[in-house]
C-alpha cells in the first residue's frame, strides 16, 4: 500500500470522527435545552445574581468564572493561602467519572 493511500485513509477515519463529535456535541445541546431554560427562567424570576461563596480568594468566589489553576498559586504542591479553599470542593461537574 502507498504512504499516500495510507495517509488519506487516515484523514478520512479523522473527518468520520471529527462528524461523530459534532453529532454528538448537537445531541447533548438537544438533551441539555430544557434544564439549561428552566434555570434561565428561575434567574429570571428571582432576579438572582452571581453566586458568592466566599470573599477571600479568587477562586473561591465565583465557581463558574474561576480561573482553575490559581488554587495552586504558584505551582500544584504549595501550601493553601486562605481558609476557604479547604472548605469548598470541586464542581460536581469535575468530579463526574462516567
């Protein structure tokens, strides 16, 4: 078999499953609609704001903004800064293994 062949197969068997991802991605916004409405219209309805969970550290404040590497300050194994970081996990969304 030529390289060529080979390699364009290749790109083929990629763009077959680059299609399966995009089909998969529009399903899940399809399933995903009516939850993601339903808290829209509860914000709506309450007049609700960002959630503050605690105020000290940057991280702790707001989970859906929160930049994920600045919980580690200046590298992964240094110490926690302030309190709240020990106190507050993370999203359950993160901690999901399915």
């Amino acid at each position: 078999m030529r390289k060529s062949t080979t390699f364009l197969t290749f790109i083929l068997l990629l763009t077959i499953l680059m299609g399966f991802a995009f089909a998969h991605a529009r399903a899940r916004q399809r399933a995903d609609m009516p939850r993601l409405q339903r808290s829209a219209d509860l914000v709506r309805l309450f007049e609700l704001t960002d959630l503050c969970l605690f105020t000290d550290a940057q991280y702790t404040r707001h989970p859906a903004v929160s930049v994920r590497h600045t919980a580690f300050q200046d590298h992964p194994l240094s110490f926690e800064h302030f309190p709240s970081g020990s106190l507050s996990g993370p999203p359950p969304h993160l901690m999901n293994h399915e």
